[in-house]
C-alpha cells in the first residue's frame, strides 16, 4: 500500500512539474552607449532586455580581453533592474582571457530590463594620424536579438575624422553620425544567435590626448585592412550568387533534361484497347507471374506475399495439397479471442511432385506445376513445416525470422520474385522497352557528373540547392523513366480490366450462373491481383441474386461449413475470406532486420569583448 501510495505521489509530482520545453527567452532590444574618455578607456551602459518564458533566476556576459591590437581590461561597476534602479547581486569570474559577469534575480513568463554599467580600459588605441575604438559590442553567441542600437559618444568632437564601420552577419542596419560630429548612432535588426556586431571607430587622435602613442599602425593601414575585410566578404558574396546562379543553371538544364527524356522516352506507349472488362484471365499464367509483370523495371516486393499465397492457392486447386481451418477453443477455453490458423497437408499427387521435382503426369488440359511454384511448396514444407504439414503461423515464423541481417522470407523472395518476370519475358515477349531503360540509365549519370563537377570546380553551393534536386530527379527518374513495350502494356491493360470485373458485383452478375462454376478458378488470381476479399464477397451475392449455391472446394475444410448442404454456404466463404488475411501476415515479414554562420559588413573578428551570453 506504501509503494502504491508513494508511485502515485511521484506521478502527481512530474504532472506538476513544468515541462522544460517551454523555457525560452529572447532580446527584445540590446541599447548601448560607449563613452570614449580623453584617456583612451570607455565607460559603457548597457541596458538589456530579456523576454522570458519560464522561470529564470542569473543570466551571464562572457566577454574577451583580447583583440588584433592589443589587451583589454574589464572593471564592472554594477547591474541594476533598469526600471526600479534597484541594485543586483553580481559576481566577476576571470579566466585566462576571459572575463564573466553574472548577476542574479527571479523572473517568470516576463519582460525585465537590465542595466549593466562597466569600463573596458585601453579600449582605444592612439596613433600618429589616427585613434581607433574596434570592439564587439554584442558577443557572437547569445540568444536572439530583435534590435541593437549603439551609440558611440568621443571625448570631444572629431571634427576631420569621424568613420564608422559595423559588423556583423545580419543584414545592414542604419548608421547616423550627428551633423555636430559629437556622436554617431547605430541601429541594427534581426541579429542571428551566432552573430556578434562589432564596431570599429576612427576618429582625430587628438581628442584622446591622455592617451599614449602607439606605433606600428596608421590611418591608412587601418583603412586598408577594413578594405580587405570588405572584399573578402564581397569575394564571398560573389562567390555565392554565382553559386546560386550556376545552381539555379543546373537546376533547369536538369528539369528539362528530365522532362524532355519522360516525354520521349517515359510515356507509356499508346494501345487500341477499350475494353473496360475481361471477363476471363487475358492469358493462362501461373497466378503468382501476375503481380511480377503488372509493374515496371522489376518485380515490387509488396506484390510478392500476394505471389506466394496464391501459389498456395493454386497448388490445392491443382490436387498438391489440402487447407484446412481450425480453430482454437479460446481464452482459457471460455471461447473468446479465438485464433484461426490454416494447416496445409500435401496430397499424395504434391508428395510425388515434391520427391520428382517435376509434375507427374497430368490429366488431360491440367498445366504442369512450374519451378517457381515447386519452390514455395519445398519452403512451406521442408523449411517451415514438418513432413507434409505445414500451419499458417510455422510458415508466418520461419518468414519473419532474421537470419543474418535479413528475414526468411526477404531472402526467399529476393531470389524468387525475379524468376517470376524471367519466366514471362522467356516464354513471351519482353517486358521493358530497351530505349527507354537506356535513357534512364544516360540521365542518371549525366545527373551525377553535373553535380559533382559543379561541386569539384569551387561552387559547392550547387551541392546544397541542386544537389536536392538532382537526387529527387534520379529517384524519379528510376521510378518513372522505365516504360513498357507495346505488348507489355496491352498486357497490363487487359488484366487490369480483368481485377476490375472480379471486383465489380454488377459484371459478375451479368456474367450468368456458370460463373459460380469456376470460382476457384477466379480465385487463384483474385488473390493473385489483391481483390480475393471482393471477388468471394460477389460471389455470395451473386450466388444469393440467383438462388443458387457456390459449388464446393474439395480442396478447403472448415468447422464453418454446413455441411449436408449441395454447395458453399455464406458462412463457409465468410470463413474462407477471413482466412486470407493469413497470408498478408507474411508481409510483416518483408524488413531487411527487426531487431535486431564606413557602413555594413559580415566580416570583422579582430575587436577585443568578443564572448557569450546565457541565462537560466
């Protein structure tokens, strides 16, 4: 009772709980202001604004002390609520280069301000002709920020120099120096997490005279390098439109490529044929051949169950063997949850076929057993059953059962279904059109040296926007650039015609009396083309529209069957219907394995402050 007590505490308990993935938080706006002071530091205010979702209690500014032109160091003077003006609890890490300021608070599912008042020491470097201030304002990792605006305040105005350059990755912001040259402002949107915006300043030297000279660089040096950082990133802009340009190329030279091949060479040919159905199979085939010639290239492995049932089906139509249902006695023999399973028992005329490997002989107008289908019978019987006796669950284990890294039945049919379109094409006529399979196989490889030059000449942007589409191409093109020949595809109509009329109560019924005669007939290719359900479900209809019974299967026992009866009852093609839902459990079977990145730029990077930023 204690245990039971204390889970149900426990559940109640993480019920409770907020769920962690709804905690977030976002900036809605970031606002600095940088006063450059006569002695080369900066005193800065930054008041920051956090949009929580969730609770939260410390947030952190990792900010580096190091740049391209030299050392820094960080004296922060205090955090506040920028609202109430009410002071916060911080505290300053320092590591290596590093220095962290983290303060503390409680908020939830609220927008709160923060100010942050802090110097950067030797934040500008004084030279001969020129002073510079190159910082990175918003560090590069941080949460997403919707606005920034900096505004930079020098000591004196810069009355002959006063340049601005920002940046950053995201999309150029605007940039005001005042008329007065006391001060310029920037305003960026839409900064990407992994952004930081960074600022670099030339201004008179003179106005830092506090400040010591330093050497080694000059106005035009400096102006030099941030003309580099500009090119470089020109370089790579150009670089990528004429990637995107040359993809965009490729992108429809392939499309048309593709389209001009399927019109010429991937329709399927024209046939004269209206026949809407047929009421007789268009040809005498094995009924497992039928699933393997209905589609195009090669035989689809989710027809083959279909195959190897009505291989089943036919060889106990033929006299090889015999069904029969049984059923369970249920639940701790209380009749409910019954199970149904199939026995299949090889007559003596499928014992003989099995031992000669060939069929004995046939009675006049019977078609011989063909390989393909004395292999399901050696599988059923000699892998999955015992001596002559084989359930429909042994068959549904041996099949699903993983034998390397494939199934029984997955191995079985990757040997088998092929056999079955060989076998039509050998006896018949070809089954693809061997133009088209050519073209099919030219398209792919054009397709996969146009990208890969593409790639290898320097434009790997064509990976990324035409390699998409090149691969949807390929597998289209596998798919739909195969086509049957003429024959093929009057083939194919015909038996599609004739799965319609066994599918169509209305045709069945016109066809007259004598069509309950030769159900089992029907029967072996209903199950064959997937409509097995329909066609017994029609012939119990018909059977009852014209008072007449459905002559009985010689070869199919049930409990189901009334017996005494001149024919078939309802419910013993009920029962006969409910037992092929047997067979597409042996599609479960079918897996390989069970288990078994003066103005706007996004280049930069040599400002000292660059670092991250957190809160939880």
């Amino acid at each position: 009772m204690l245990r039971q007590l204390f889970f149900i505490v426990a559940v109640l308990l993480v019920l409770a709980a907020p769920p962690a993935w709804g905690k977030g938080y976002d900036h809605p706006l970031i606002e600095q202001t940088f006063r450059l002071l006569p002695t080369g530091d900066a005193d800065v205010e930054e008041i920051r604004t956090f949009r929580f979702e969730g609770a939260f209690s410390w947030a952190t500014i990792t900010r580096s002390t190091v740049g391209q032109y030299g050392g820094y160091n960080l004296e922060y003077q205090g955090v506040w609520d920028a609202d109430t003006r009410q002071p916060l609890r911080y505290q300053v890490e320092r590591e290596g280069n590093d220095v962290t300021l983290r303060w503390f608070y409680q908020a939830q599912d609220t927008t709160k301000r923060f100010l942050v008042a802090y110097r950067v020491r030797n934040a500008v470097q004084r030279y001969a002709d020129v002073a510079q201030f190159y910082w990175k304002a918003v560090e590069g990792d941080h949460a997403p920020i919707d606005r920034v605006r900096i505004t930079i305040v020098p000591p004196a105005r810069s009355l002959t120099l006063f340049k601005v350059f920002v940046h950053s990755k995201a999309s150029p912001g605007e940039l005001e120096i005042a008329p007065d040259l006391s001060h310029a402002v920037i305003s960026q949107t839409g900064i990407p997490e992994t952004s930081f915006v960074e600022v670099r300043v030339l201004l008179e030297p003179a106005i830092f005279a506090q400040a010591p000279v330093q050497g080694g660089q000059d106005y035009a040096a400096l102006l030099a390098d941030e003309r580099r950082q500009s090119e470089r990133e020109l370089r790579i802009w150009t670089l990528f439109r004429t990637g995107i340009t040359i993809s965009g190329l490729i992108v429809l030279a392939l499309i048309g490529g593709f389209v001009w091949t399927y019109y010429r060479y991937g329709q399927e040919p024209a046939v004269t044929y209206s026949g809407i159905y047929e009421r007789e199979p268009p040809r005498p085939l094995p009924p497992a051949v039928v699933p393997a010639i209905m589609t195009q290239g090669k035989v689809e492995r989710v027809h083959l169950p279909r195959a190897f049932g009505a291989t089943l089906l036919e060889a106990a139509r033929l006299g090889y063997l015999e069904i029969e249902e049984r059923q369970d006695s249920g639940l701790l023999g209380t009749g409910l949850f019954k199970d149904t399973d199939l026995i299949y028992r090889l007559t003596g005329k499928g014992k003989e076929l099995l031992r000669r490997r060939t069929s004995p002989e046939l009675p006049s107008g019977e078609r011989a057993f063909e390989p393909f289908e004395i292999a399901v019978l050696e599988v059923v019987f000699k892998n999955a059953g015992s001596a002559d006796v084989a359930t429909s669950d042994a068959i549904e284990a041996w099949g699903k059962r993983i034998v390397g890294r494939k199934s029984n039945f997955l191995r079985f049919i990757e040997l088998w279904g092929p056999q079955l379109r060989s076998w039509f094409e050998g006896k018949f006529f070809k089954l693809d059109d061997p133009a088209s399979e050519r073209a099919k196989v030219v398209f792919i490889g054009v397709t996969i040296a146009v990208i890969a030059v593409a790639f290898f000449v320097g434009f790997g942007v064509s990976l990324f926007v035409a390699g998409p589409v090149g691969v949807l191409l390929i597998v289209l093109a596998y798919r739909g650039l195969s086509r049957r020949t003429p024959q093929a595809a009057l083939e194919v109509r015909k038996w599609e015609a004739f799965r319609r009329f066994m599918s169509d109560f209305s045709a069945m019924k016109d066809a007259g009396p004598q069509l309950l005669h030769l159900w089992e007939h029907y029967l072996v290719y209903a199950m064959a083309l997937g409509v097995a359900d329909r066609l017994l479900n029609n012939l119990k209809l018909v059977a009852a529209e014209l008072h007449q019974p459905v002559p009985s299967a010689r070869w199919f026992h049930s409990p189901s069957i009334d017996r005494g009866m001149p024919g078939m009852s309802v419910s013993s093609l009920e029962s006969l219907t409910r037992s092929f839902q047997n067979f597409q459990n042996l599609s479960r079977a079918l897996s390989s394995s069970t288990g078994s990145g003066g103005g706007f730029s996004g280049g930069g990077g040599g400002g000292g402050g660059g670092g991250s930023s957190r809160a939880g």
